[in-house]
C-alpha cells in the first residue's frame, strides 16, 4: 500500500488516474516492476487497486449490489 502526500495541485490526483489507465500522460514514463503503464494498459487493469476519495458511481446504490454489478461486468 502507497499514500501520496502533497499540497493541492501538486498533481496527486493526475498521478493516481495516469497509473491507473483512467487518463493519458502528458509526457514521460511509468513502470510498475516490468510492465510499461503507457502501453501496456490491459496488463496494468490487472494489477492495482485504486479507490479515489470521490468517485462518481450510482450515490442511491448500496455497495454489495454495485459490487456484483462490477463483478458482472469483469466476468
């Protein structure tokens, strides 16, 4: 487990969705041990886990019922 600290802005968040493949990098590079995150990106979904302090899911869903709904989906 990782924690990343820093002043707002400091691009913690921007960090957070490039390694999670939920945006594309600007510029650079990133490796998880060996695989490339930029382009490898089915490779590193199988990975980490990441949960945003927010995230925008269905609010009015409980968590056992979004959960099998994800599972679902991932097969």
């Amino acid at each position: 487990m990782f924690g990343l600290h820093g002043s707002n802005g400091a691009g913690k968040s921007s960090l957070m969705r490039t390694i999670a493949t939920l945006q594309e990098a600007d510029s650079g590079s990133i490796q998880m041990v060996e695989i490339n995150v930029l382009t490898q990106k089915e490779e590193v979904r199988k990975t980490p886990g990441y949960l945003p302090q927010e995230f925008g899911v269905y609010p009015k869903v409980d968590a056992i019922t979004l959960l099998d709904h994800l599972a679902v989906l991932k097969d």
